[in-house]
C-alpha cells in the first residue's frame, strides 16, 4: 500500500519530514517549494515589487523616532544640571580620580592580553578556527601597542609580547599547513585564508597566490617524501586537481564576501569575540582605549575579477603541472616491473579523465598528454631494460666459451643407454620424455642453464606484450563523466589511450627486442671466431646448438610475421668448422685402392654380370667410406646436420671426390699409354714368323692388362655416379663431379649403352642403401 504524503502544515520540525520514506520526503518538498512560490506571488501582488524597499523604509522611520526621543532626554537633562558651582566641584573631583582611572585601564588591559594569549593557546591546542586566533592575535597586537607607550608599563608586557610572538609563529604554521593539505574542506581553506589575511593585510590576489604556493609546495613533498611509493603519484595529482578547483569555488566571491565581512564592524564587536567569556569584555572594555576598541582590519583592494582569477589559475597550473611531470618522471624511475606502472597509468588517466570536465587547466590537452609522455617513457625504457636482459645470456655464451675445458662435450649419449630406457614410465612418463628430447638434442648441463635464463627471458617478455595488448580493450567510457560535455576534453582521449599508445609501446617492443637479437647475435659470431684452436668443434657444436634453440623459440608472437634470420652469418662458419672435424677423422683420400701398375686386379671383378659385363655396385672402400663418414657424424650429435651442414660437407666432398675419382683417372691413363708403347716396341723386334712359344706366351699375359684398365675405368665411372646420387646438391660445385663424369663416360663408352647401365646401376643401388646413411640423405 502507498504511503500517504503528510500535510506540511501539520509537521512540528524538519525532523518529522524524514521520518518518510524517500519519495515521500520529495513530494513534501515539492509542496513546500509549490507554497513558497504561491505566497510569494500573493505578497507581491499586495504590495508591489517595492516590498522590500517599503520594509526598510519603516525600520529607519522607527529608528529616527527612538533616537529622537532620547536626544531630547538628554538635553532636558543637561539643561537641569547646567550650575557653575556643581561643574567646578566635578572637576576638581575628576583631577583627583584621573590618576586612579589610569592605573585601572594599565591593569584592565594587561588583563585583557593576558586573557588573550591564553585563548589563543587553548584554541590551537583543540584546533579551533585559526580565524578565531588570529583575531585574538590581531587585538593582542593592538592592546600591546597601547602598554608599550605607557609609562608604568611593568616587565611582564613583554614576557606577554614573546608568547604572542610564538602564538603568531604557530599560527602562521597551521595556516600553511592546512592551505597545504588536500583534505581541508572549503570552509576550512577560507577560515585559513581570512586568518592569513589578517596577519599580513593582503589582496584577494596576494592570498590566493600564497595559497598556490602553499599546494605546490605540498606535490613536491609528495613526489619527493615517498621514493617508490605509487600512493605519492595519486595524491599530487588529486591535490593539483583540487588545487585548480578550489580556486574556481574561491574566485567565485566567496573569499571576497568571507574578507569583507572582517573590515565590516570593530574586532572587540565582532560576534564570535562577544562569544569569548573568559574575556570578560563586560568588565575590561570599558577600559581599554579607543584606539584598540575602534580597531577594524582594512583589505588592500586590487581589481580581483573572474577574468584575472582564471589567468592566474591557468598560470599556476601550468607551472604546477610541469613541476608534477618532473618529479613523477624521477619517482617512476624506481619502478621497474611493466604490469606495476601499467596500472599507476590507468589509476592515474582516471583521476584526471573523471576531473578534467570541471576542472579549469592551462591546457586540458596538455596535461593528458603529460601524463601519457612520463608513462610512455618510463614503460619504454623498461621494454628496452628487458630487451637488453638478452644480452646477459650472451655474456654467459661467452663466459663458457672463454672458460671451456676440452672434452666438455663428450660423445653423444645413445637414446637406447641404460640409463634412459631404465627410466619410470609413471605418470604420463613425463621425465622419460623430457630426457629423450633433451639427450636427442644435445642439451647438456651449459646447454640447459642458459636455455632456463632464455625461457625467462622469453617469460618476461611475453607478459609485456600481453599487458600491452590488454591496453586495447580498456574500457575509459566507464571513467569519463558522462553528465559532461566531451568537448571540453578538447580530443578524444579513447582513441589515444587504446590504440596510439599501444600501437607505440608494440613498435618499441619490436625494435628494441630486434636490436637485442642484433647484439646477441654479435656475441655469438665474436664467440665464434674467439673460439681458438682446441677443441674447435664442442664449441661449435655447443654454439650452433643454442642458436637452434633461440631460432626454434623466437619471440614469434611479438615479431609477428617478421623473419628472424639469426646468426645467418654465423652459421655456416660453424657448419665448417664441424666439416673440417669430419673430415679429418674420415678423410676422403682414402676412398678409392690405389691401382698398382702390377696388379691392376680389380676387387670384386667376379661379380660382373650382363653382356658385356658389368659391375652392378660400387667398390667396397666407397661403401665402407660411407658408413664410417656417418658414424662420425652420429658421434658429433645427429641433431647438428641440419640440411645446410648437410650440404656444406656435400660440397666438401663433392670436390675432394672428384680429385681422388681424377687422380686414380689419371693413373690409369698412364698405364694404358704405357702399356701401348711397350707393345709397338715388341711388335718391332719380334717382326718374324718364327718367334718363340714362350714369346707368345708373353704377349698374351701383357695383352690382358689393357683389360684391367678398362675394367677400373668402368669401376670408377659407376662410383662416380654413385657418389653423384650420394652427395647430390643444388649448387654449382657439383659441376666438378659431373665434369668428371663426362670426361670418363667419353673413355668408356664402346658403343654398348655402357654408360646408362652403370648410371642406372648406381642409382638403384643408392636408392636400396641410403636408409643405411640417412644423415646424408636428403
């Protein structure tokens, strides 16, 4: 059921209206506000606009008739008393009574100062009005004035005249400190103003002026008394927010009217003095002279208008403004953690977003853009503080390098030792895993340590870049006012906030943590090249292990799309360096037999088959060859022989095949432009018909020879394409090995289709044996 709206009428105080609820108390209002207004418009329409006029008018009539009457009482009195004797008596009964008043006023005005400086204690001792004091004060003043220039004054005037001088001295330091503070009220700041005024006769635009003072004072204590402290930040910027709003209320004629009223009547009649009983003002004022009872404060005047009052505020906030910028700047250098000035950030934009509307500033734009700059820079300078954390992890590349121990990197563990495949298979067999990968890869102890400082690293940065995505989905809307006009902000500070600001704190990330891969990078080629001659190949292998590892787990959300090519440079240096190693435990010199000139046999000649025969496989040596080359290299770690290692040692071997496949080539030929020489040189000395059985028989074992050089041509040209489909690579060092091929294929192709047999035996036998050397196959 609704709750009945009472008669206004029938309310005894303001006190039964609230005993309603809410709604009802609105409707009481309003019917109140409607009767007003009715009575007012009935009044008028009695009397006239004149009403108010009228009223004085009859107050003043009634005033003159009061006083009028007592005048004339007056006169008639001393009209009965006017008799010459009784004058001459009175006189010389008031030379005799002079001495004793003047001893009674010294005494009554000493009193009366002792009285107030007493007051003034006890009321700053319970924080009362400094009004209230300082108006104590300013009569104190006055009555000490008066003592000093009597001739009995005693001693004790000036024991007095130094408490005062303390009294004034804590006062001034109560006014300073509550203009300072920003958690004095308006009534507060006014009653401190008007205290202030009468201690020192200042303009409107004097005090204010000391009052701005007094604040900015107060944003540098805060800044400056709380180091590492997000709270001091707050506060100065809701103390400067205050500031510039108090002195919109102030220069709005509250101060002017709180300052006119002091110089309206005499201090010993001002009400809240009256008020003071301990003063005993009923039995000391009489005596006190004209002087101090007359006294009234005088305001120095100066044209104190809106227009000048905005000027100095917009002054003053600008000056203010920038003295909070620098100090902020030096407090945010003591924070380091991203997330920590992140949310400074936001709490400090909404102050100011929620005050900015109704907040008069020298710039509105300018101070949001202040705020955003000292943000901005301390969060860059932290994105490239973390950036360069990566440079801590090449310094410890260096540090092994610097301080390796040969043999650090031993053989590389079997994935089937005891010692792994012995391992719990508990709980998903999370540690068997983790050993696997670890041991397949290559991570040792080094590896593994600096690996942990990378993956932190890449930890720290990835919070960042996540902080300042959620920059972009803050939502301000929430903060600004929106009872205010937008207008007033001068911009649209959402499209700043959420999109240019982030947009330039993701560019920094991008550019700093590229310039931190650059320097990284430089540290690992100066490692390399700093390596030295022992143990060439671990370092290399530890190196081109970590830049897999770096490559592998780049920071690809950050960069996004953009390749990064690291240690490009460096690479193919260590690639070398690990082909060299190879290379000198299994060199290939030694593929190929060399063929003696007397035992040109070839191994494996029984095997031939076909017509005419040929081999269907390569030399023994080359496929013995091949199997130590890749054992070698499991030795090294099969993780290293990445496809461009791969291929480098390719090329290597591309080139010191072809020598040897040239060199036995070689050989052969001489033995083959031999043995025909020798042959015309017998078939001259042996021209007759009647040369001898053993002759004969002679010719016949040299005639087999020839044969033998043939057989190891062929031999040789069926390697060579063997180790063409072996080390096959897309690059132009591969035209030595097919030079050779060309050059042999002329020497033993007979007509037969020799050579596209022995190119298609070669690569029948490859493709059935490159799973046994898998490291060399593509």
């Amino acid at each position: 059921m609704a709750t009945e709206t009472p008669d206004p009428q029938n309310l005894k105080s303001w006190k039964d209206a609230f005993q309603h609820p809410i709604p009802t108390v609105r409707k009481v209002e309003q019917e109140l506000r409607r009767d007003i207004a009715s009575n007012r418009e009935k009044l008028r329409s009695l009397v006239g606009a004149r009403y108010r006029e009228l009223l004085e008018t009859a107050e003043t009539i009634v005033e003159m008739n009061t006083e009028n009457q007592e005048v004339e009482t007056k006169l008639a009195g001393l009209g009965l008393r006017c008799n010459a004797d009784l004058i001459g008596k009175r006189q010389d009964y008031l030379a005799d009574g002079n001495n004793d008043n003047n001893c009674r006023a010294l005494a009554a005005q000493l009193a009366l100062l002792h009285r107030c400086t007493t007051i003034i204690g006890r009321l700053l001792r319970k924080h009362k009005p400094l009004l209230l004091a300082s108006k104590l004060v300013i009569i104190s003043r006055q009555l000490y004035k008066a003592l000093s220039q009597h001739a009995n004054a005693p001693p004790f005037v000036e024991v007095l005249s130094s408490q005062l001088v303390n009294l004034q001295k804590t006062i001034r330091r109560r006014i300073e400190r509550r203009l300072g503070s920003g958690n004095s009220s308006m009534e507060d700041i006014v009653d401190a103003m008007s205290a202030f005024r009468l201690s020192n006769s200042s303009s409107v635009l004097d005090i204010i002026n000391r009052f701005h003072n007094f604040r900015l004072d107060s944003i540098v204590k805060q800044l400056e008394h709380r180091p590492r402290s997000r709270e001091g930040i707050l506060k100065a910027l809701n103390l400067y927010i205050q500031t510039l709003q108090n002195t919109k209320t102030l220069s709005s004629r509250r101060l002017s009217d709180a300052l006119a009223k002091l110089q309206g009547q005499p201090l010993l009649a001002d009400h809240d003095i009256l008020n003071l009983g301990d003063l005993d003002l009923d039995i000391f004022g009489r005596w006190v002279t004209n002087d101090v009872q007359n006294f009234t404060p005088w305001i120095k005047s100066d044209n104190f208008t809106k227009q000048s009052a905005e000027q100095l505020t917009k002054k003053w906030s600008k000056e203010a403004f920038n003295r909070f910028l620098e100090k902020s700047s030096a407090v945010l250098q003591d924070f380091d953690d991203f997330e920590d000035v992140l949310s400074l950030r936001k709490e400090t934009l909404e102050i100011w977003l929620a005050a900015a509307p109704a907040t008069i500033t020298h710039s509105s734009v300018s101070v949001l853009e202040g705020i955003r700059d000292i943000f901005k820079m301390r969060l860059k300078s932290i994105i490239r503080n973390q950036a360069n954390q990566l440079v801590s992890i090449g310094d410890t590349v260096k540090t092994h390098i610097d301080q390796w121990v040969s043999g650090d990197i031993n053989q590389m563990q079997s994935l089937w030792d005891s010692s792994i495949t012995s391992l719990e298979y508990s709980d998903g067999a999370v540690n068997f895993k983790k050993v696997v990968v670890n041991t397949f890869y290559g991570r040792d102890l080094k590896i593994m340590a600096t690996l942990e400082l990378y993956d932190s690293w890449l930890e720290l940065i990835e919070r960042s870049r996540s902080s300042i995505d959620d920059l972009r989905h803050t939502r301000w809307e929430d903060t600004l006012d929106e009872g205010e006009d937008d207008s007033k902000l001068e911009m649209n500070p959402i499209a700043l906030l959420n999109e240019d600001d982030p947009h330039l704190l993701q560019e920094e990330q991008v550019n700093t943590i590229k310039q931190a891969f650059l320097e990284l990078q430089k540290t690992f080629r100066a490692a390399a090249e700093a390596s030295g001659d022992s143990d060439q190949s671990g370092k290399s292998a530890f190196l081109l292990r970590l830049i897999r590892e770096v490559r592998r787990n780049s920071p690809s959300k950050i960069l996004e799309d953009e390749s990064l090519d690291f240690a490009q440079d460096t690479v193919p240096v260590l690639h070398e360096v690990l082909v060299n190693e190879i290379l000198a435990h299994v060199p290939p010199s030694n593929i190929f037999p060399v063929p003696k000139k007397n035992t040109l046999r070839l191994p494996g000649r029984t095997l031939w088959d076909g017509a005419p025969e040929l081999p269907n496989q390569p030399l023994p040596s080359t496929f013995r060859y091949f199997r130590r080359l890749v054992i070698a290299m499991e030795n090294f770690g099969p993780d290293l022989w990445t496809p461009p290692a791969v291929k480098i040692l390719k090329e290597r071997l591309n080139k010191a095949v072809t020598e040897s496949l040239s060199k036995n080539f070689e050989r052969l030929h001489d033995y083959s432009h031999e043995k025909i020489d020798k042959e015309e040189d017998n078939e001259k000395k042996n021209s007759s018909d009647e040369e001898s059985t053993n002759g004969t028989a002679k010719s016949n074992a040299d005639d087999s020879k020839p044969q033998d050089v043939r057989d190891w041509k062929i031999q040789l040209a069926l390697d060579a394409f063997y180790f063409r489909d072996a080390l096959s690579v897309v690059s132009e060092k591969n035209d030595l090995l097919d030079s050779f091929i060309e050059k042999i294929q002329v020497d033993v192709e007979d007509g037969n289709s020799i050579v596209g047999r022995l190119q298609e035996a070669a690569h029948d036998f490859w493709k059935r044996t490159e799973l046994l050397f898998g490291l060399l196959a593509n």
